[in-house]
C-alpha cells in the first residue's frame, strides 16, 4: 500500500494504491462548520443532489447510468463529525480488469454530474423535487423518533449538549426552504467547504489527477480547518433524569456521561481499552454482569462519542428492573475507577485493536476512513497504532475513569410493567 | 480433498467430506487479513416435529427451541464463557437462528487453530442444566420484546402467519413468551441429538489460510470425538396448500407513518429444470427489474406521493414455495397495494432490463468475491440448498438468454398473498 498526498489548492487529493482489491474506491468530502438551518441544508442537498441532475431527470436515470457502470455503487450523505458537518460522496466500482479501460474517466463523468452539474432552472433547484425530499425526509426522521433507543439517545444530546443543533428538532423547518435559498447555499458550500478527495485502489497516479483537474470544479482556495474535537466544560454535581413514556414493549435506558478533554492518546487508545472492559461487547463487564448474571436484558453497550468526549450505556430492559440496572451499571464503572478488574482484558482489549487495525485493511472504505481520521483528526497511522496500544497501562485507564461523569439518564418507558 | 477453481473469482474452493459425515469447504484468500469460519447445521425454527434419534416416535418441542439452543450452546461445562474464551484469541463468535438453519461462526486475524478448535468443541459439547436453561428465559424475553419494538418485525411476522396454513415458517423464529418460559433442559438435549449430528452439518472456512493446514486441524479435531452412528432425520411431513391461511390484517402501534406489507406466496414446485437458486437469481432479477430505483413502477410511486421512501423487497425460500415480500411506508395504502400488484402481474421484464440487471448480476458477483464474508456466505447458501457449489455460476449468468427467462417468468403464480397494514395508533 502506498499513500501519497497532493495539496493541490483548492482541495486535496490523496491516493491510496493498493492492487488487493477488485475495485476502485473515490470518497469525496465537502466539509463546513454550520450554523443554524445549515446543517439542514447538507442534509437536503445529499438527498437531492442523487435525485436528478441536468443530464439525468430522475434517480431511475441516475440509477440505470450507474448499473452501466458494471453497477457502480455509490452514495451520497451528510454526516457529522464533531464541529463539522461533510456533504460525503462514495462510489466504488469494478477495476479496468474486471471492467474496461474507460473506466475511470466514465465514474469520474459520473460524480461531475451528481456533485457539479445539478438540476437547477433560474438559479433554483427544482420545487417539485425538492417537496419530494422534504417529504422522504420528514418521514425518516419521524420513522427514527418512533425507535425507542433513537429517541432516548437524541434526548440525552438535548439535555447534555443543548448548543449542538440536531436535524430531528428542525422538522418544523424543512418545509421553509426554498429551491433557491438551497442553490444559493449549494453555491457557498462549493466555494467555503474545505475539500478532500480519497482515492483506493489499483490505480495510475496520474491518470487520477488529470480525471481530478478535469471533473472536479472547484477552484477556490480554502483556508486550513480548526479541530473537529468538541470540548465539554459544564458538569453536573448530581445527575439529571427523564422519563418519556412511549407505547412499546421494551423500555430503553440511555445513560450519557461527559469527560473531562481527552489526551490524544486517551482519544485514540485508552478509551478504546477502557470501553473493551466496560461494554463493548460479550466479554465486557455490563454484558457478563448485567445480561448474562442478572437476565435483565438482551442488549447492553457502552460506547464512545469521542469527537465529543462524551460516553453513552444503552441498553433495552423492562422497566420495572430501570434502578436495579442503573445500579448494576453505576456498580461496574466505579470498578473499573477502583481498578477493581481482571488486567487480562487490558491485553485482550490490545490484541483486539490490533486485529480491528489490521481487518481495516480487507476494506478499501475502511482504509479511507482511517486516512481520513489522520487528515482530519489528527489520528495515527496503521502501523503506529498497532505499536502505541501497547503503551496503555492499567493507571491510564483508571486516569481516564476519573474523567468521567455521570451527566443524564433518559429512560423510554414502554408499557411492559406487568409481572 | 478436492480443490475446484471457482471461475472469474480468481479463487479457489476446497471441499472434502469428513468421516464423521461433516462437509467441509476452505476458501483460501491470501491476500486477506481476516478469517471467517461457519458451522451450520440443518436445523431451524421451523423443525419442531420431529422423530428423535434415540426414538422412533415423533415428539412436538416448543416453539422457538432452535433459537434456545443457539444461545444455548454458549454454555460449558467448565463454566467458562464462550465468548472469555475466543477473546483470548481475539477473535468475534456469534450464531444465528433463522427459518432454514442455524449457524455459528468467528472471524478473526491469526489464530486459526485455536479459533478453529473452539468453535467445533463448543459447538459439539453440549452442556444444558435447569439453571442456564431458566437463567436464558429472561435474556431471551428481552430479545422478543426487542423485536416487538421494531413495527417491520411485527408486520413480518404477521405476514408469516397468515400466509402459511401448515408450514412451521408461521411462527416466529423466537418463539413466544409462552413457549421460551416452556422449553426444558430435556427438550434442548433432544434437538441437539438429532440435528447436531456432523453429517447434519457443514463447515465452511474462508480467508487468510492455508487449506492443507486447515484441514488438518479440522480432521485431527473431529477424529478425536466420538458420534453416534448417524440415523437419517424424519421432520413430520408438511403439506402445505397454495392459499395464504388469511389475506389481510390491520393492527395499530405508537408509531408515525403507516407501514404496508404485501407478501406473495408462489408455488414454485410446478415450474421444473431449474435449481432452486437459480430460479431465485432470476426472480430477483424481476423483482429488480419491476420494483427497484430503475423500475418505472418506483418512480411513479415516488412521483405521485404515494411512496416517500424507494420499495423493499426480498424473496424468501418456504419447502415448495417462494414468498415474495415487499414493503413501504404509505399513506395511500389502497394504491400502493394495487400499483404494486398490477405491475408484478403482468409478469414482465423488458430485454433492456434484463441484459441490464444480468450484467449488474455479474458485476456484485465479482465485487462480492473480494469479501471473505461474501464468499463464505456464497458457498454456504448453495451448499444448505443445494448440497453442492456450483463453480462456473458466471458463465451461467452469462449464457441465460432473454426468451428462457421471460419464460420461467411467465410461469409465477402471484394469485395468493397476503396483506399487512401497521397504523399509527390514534391518540
């Protein structure tokens, strides 16, 4: 594998040439920092930009040119990462082998169309296309409201972080927005987001960037981005709890908890030690304790938002046993802080993140991600983080337990209080 | 052991049958980091009438026992946990439990041996008491309640009720709250017996190993346990008519937007001279070519208001029948059921289409080859189907011409089915 990396301005672009995989892969991503409606206008545009294009009138059309394409997949999305929210275009498709010697030329011509040539009539996308995204959009969020485990952890992120906007409270919002209000923010977005352009696979270099310089219309020169981390600084003396009752079969506890700002290496290392011991899976002590022990649940997880410094436990209970496993839970994390755990899962934990650091590799999107996180989160490369897991001690990991804080409990309680 | 190549993949398959009567097949995959091991047996949800090997009476076990056992067979006599033991190997192990089998497997980077050994002895070394059995019932519980949350579980499973009259695949693979409270030590040991059996089984090894090395590891394994002779398994014979047992119901939940599910059952028994996933290759082709983001049919859906979201659809194998299973969330329930049933009863595909969707169906099969995942799961829908794997199924594809498929087309039945709407529950 051999990564090289080309500032070229208005973006960078960064290859990844491996000969492994039977595939190519191009991720594309546009990111900003928004504020207010914004992030609701990233969400839209990955809904639309794949609807239609000046080429292609419908998403059938789209979809039928990239079945031509030897089924080229792709997607286009919004995700959050941390202070940023990215406009993110994946497409991965068979290599000339498989495929024929145009390509690559053909998939870039694609993306052109999807991200730089939309469906746009006197400045403004079409109405009726975007009415139809409004519609899909309203009702998935509205589909993921109605998931009890979905609702508890976005009403943790309310209480915790008030300031971080969620797309699920602006529903209200989404019918106000013009075709035009949303080209014109298309328009910024292309000129202010920073610019970073992945490509994996078995590839000639400079094929790639003359595809790059030819389809890729971005000209203007970005300045470098801020971190994405988000620090945390209020913390409650005693813990804040709600329960939103819901007509379902299963309740759903969701514990949040701040940290105080993780170290790099806590970021990175110790925090994925500590939540290998907590609940990241069968052998962790809520699992063993909590469902195996006790029976009260199916599901039980602790895990990190670690751009956050934030750690959430879900898990799916009845709720006549909600104190008895908050205690059980409460019981395991002052544990770990009191060192009270079997150090043979501090190695596990390691030979499991170097097995998880070496399995990316199968994965040509695995292997992006992982250069993505070093561009944009300031993340270490695969080999050095197969050597500096070894370095976690077991006093980092109760460092790093004394940096956690119970914040809120939300518990969606279902109609299951019958014995 | 006999090596095979599989054509187009690059990739080679291995295949050689035990002594004991266990099949096993290694997909070696060298330039892979990852192991993927799964050992399946031929037993599911829907095997709950059966003539037990010590017997030669038939008994009824509770529902959802196969799904019991499988969380079940994570217990061991020396009390230590499964899963403490494949963490020492890094490795993950997990099962699953569905309709025509159960199966359990880990992947892993290194290890080969040890995970390898793991997974057989754990997996051959029952050990049940009162105590874990009745400990299991409340995890398990959750589980259900787990699925009762999910509105596209329960449409499912009420789909499956009213579409079969006989067939076990009526109920639901958990079983319910009565049945999981119901199920013994004694019942479990009985189903282990019959149908855990090796030559009831097959082993499929795929990923960053070496096939001469895992075979021997696998035969040094099994060669050192002792099984009964095996006894072949009667499962009480089922006929099942081609009516659904009831068209439709409607039921409410706290939920948002309406969800509709409309399931076909065509007989498939009729339509003769083609493997059964070979015609399910090319119903799902038409299937693709009616329903999916390329269809006419979604685009106009999605065009009137009649569908926010694209169409799902998935086909299911039930013994003579396939079951067609397509769902969306809607507001205009009465239209989208009527749109969806006009279009699929024409029994129609354009050549277009077709030509189209064969060369997409040749590209996902090569794309799927670079996955250790995928390739284990190819070999081991053929072998559970089929008891055998075929090599060449891209010249295949290739050579299946337009008229022979339109003609295989024309042959579905699509008279019965069965509706589910889920409401929104009125306040």
């Amino acid at each position: 594998m051999n990564y090289k990396k080309y500032e070229m301005g208005p973006y960078n672009l960064h290859i990844i040439k491996n000969d492994k995989f039977k595939t190519n892969a191009i991720e594309i991503k546009i990111k900003t920092i928004t504020k207010n409606k914004e992030a609701l206008y990233i969400q839209l545009l990955s809904d639309l930009l794949i609807k239609s294009t000046n080429k292609y009138k419908n998403s059938r059309q789209l979809e039928i040119a990239s079945e031509e394409l030897y089924n080229a997949v792709y997607s286009l999305s919004s995700k959050v990462s941390g202070k940023y929210k990215i406009l993110d275009l994946s497409i991965s498709f068979l290599n000339e082998k498989y495929a024929d010697e145009n390509i690559v030329e053909d998939v870039f011509k694609f993306i052109h169309e999807i991200l730089f040539n939309p469906d746009v009539h006197n400045n403004a996308f079409d109405e009726n296309r975007l009415n139809q995204v409004k519609a899909t959009l309203k009702d998935d969020l509205k589909f993921n409201l109605d998931i009890p485990s979905f609702l508890g952890k976005k009403k943790l992120n309310n209480i915790m972080n008030p300031e971080i906007l969620d797309i699920c409270d602006m529903i209200d919002d989404i019918d106000d927005i013009s075709g035009e209000e949303l080209y014109n923010y298309y328009l910024e977005l292309l000129k202010r987001g920073i610019v970073d352009i992945f490509v994996c696979g078995d590839v000639d270099e400079n094929k790639i960037k003359e595809n790059v310089t030819k389809y890729i219309e971005i000209n203007t020169i970005k300045r470098k981005g801020v971190s994405h981390y988000i620090k945390q600084d209020k913390f409650r003396k005693r813990s804040r709890s709600t329960i939103i009752e819901k007509d379902v079969s299963q309740s759903s506890l969701n514990i949040g908890y701040k940290l105080n700002t993780m170290t790099n290496f806590e970021t990175q290392y110790t925090s994925y030690v500590y939540n290998y011991i907590l609940g990241s899976g069968m052998n962790s002590l809520l699992f063993k304790d909590v469902r195996e022990k006790h029976s009260l649940c199916y599901t039980i997880n602790s895990t990190f938002a670690r751009l956050y410094n934030i750690m959430y436990v879900t898990a799916g209970i009845d709720s006549k046993n909600y104190k008895k496993t908050l205690s059980l839970v409460k019981k395991n994390i002052k544990k770990i802080s009191e060192g009270k755990f079997d150090e043979k899962a501090i190695e596990e934990a390691k030979e499991f993140f170097k097995a998880g650091n070496l399995s990316i590799l199968d994965s040509q999107f695995g292997i992006i991600g992982r250069f993505v996180s070093i561009e944009y989160l300031d993340q270490d490369s695969f080999d050095k983080r197969g050597k500096e897991i070894d370095k976690v001690t077991k006093e980092d990991v109760m460092k790093l337990a004394k940096k956690i804080h119970l914040d809120t409990i939300v518990l969606v309680k279902g109609s299951d209080t019958s014995e | 052991m006999n090596k095979y190549e599989i054509k187009g993949f690059d990739i080679d398959l291995y295949h050689e049958t035990l002594d004991n009567g266990l099949e096993v097949y290694i997909i070696p995959k060298n330039n892979s980091k990852n192991i993927y091991a799964t050992l399946t047996t031929r037993f599911s949800s829907n095997d709950i009438e059966f003539i037990p090997i010590d017997s030669n009476k038939f008994v009824k076990v509770p529902l959802g026992i196969a799904h019991f056992l499988e969380h079940q067979a994570f217990e061991q006599e020396n009390g230590k946990p499964i899963f403490e033991l494949f963490s020492e190997y890094s490795a993950n192990v997990n099962a699953a439990t569905s309709k025509n089998y159960t199966n359990y497997y880990f992947n892993s980077i290194g290890n080969l041996k040890e995970n390898l050994t793991l997974l057989l002895d754990f997996v051959q070394s029952p050990y049940f008491t009162d105590e874990s059995v009745e400990k299991e019932k409340g995890i398990i519980i959750q589980e259900l309640k787990m699925n009762e949350n999910n509105p596209y579980r329960v449409a499912e499973n009420i789909a499956a009720k009213n579409l079969f009259v006989n067939n076990n695949m009526k109920y639901p693979i958990i079983g319910t709250i009565e049945s999981i409270n119901k199920t013994t030590k004694k019942d479990l040991y009985k189903c282990y017996n019959t149908f855990y059996h090796p030559a009831n089984m097959f082993l499929v090894v795929s990923g960053n190993i070496d096939p001469i090395e895992t075979i021997n590891i696998i035969k040094e394994n099994q060669s050192s346990k002792k099984f009964a002779p095996f006894k072949k398994i009667i499962k009480k014979e089922i006929i099942e008519p081609d009516n659904v047992a009831k068209e439709k119901e409607v039921i409410e939940m706290d939920i948002s937007n309406p969800i509709v599910n409309i399931s076909y059952k065509v007989n498939i028994s009729k339509i003769k001279g083609i493997s059964i996933n070979n015609l399910y290759r090319w119903c799902h082709l038409f299937l693709a070519a009616n329903l999916s983001l390329t269809s006419e049919l979604n685009e106009k859906l999605i065009n009137e208001g009649i569908l926010t979201n694209n169409i799902d659809y998935y086909i299911e194998r039930a013994g003579n029948h396939f079951i067609i299973d397509i769902s969306g969330e809607t507001n205009k329930i009465d239209q989208f059921i009527q749109e969806i049933d006009k279009q699929l009863k024409k029994l129609e595909t354009s050549e277009n289409d077709f030509y189209r969707k064969k060369k997409c169906m040749i590209s996902n099969n090569i794309m799927g080859s670079d996955s250790i995942f995928s390739l284990n799961n190819f070999v081991s829908f053929q072998v559970l189907y089929e008891n055998k794997f075929d090599i060449d199924r891209i010249q295949y594809i290739k050579d299946m011409k337009y008229k022979t498929y339109m003609n295989l087309i024309k042959k579905l039945d699509l008279s019965n089915k069965t509706v589910t709407i889920v409401k929104p529950k009125n306040v």
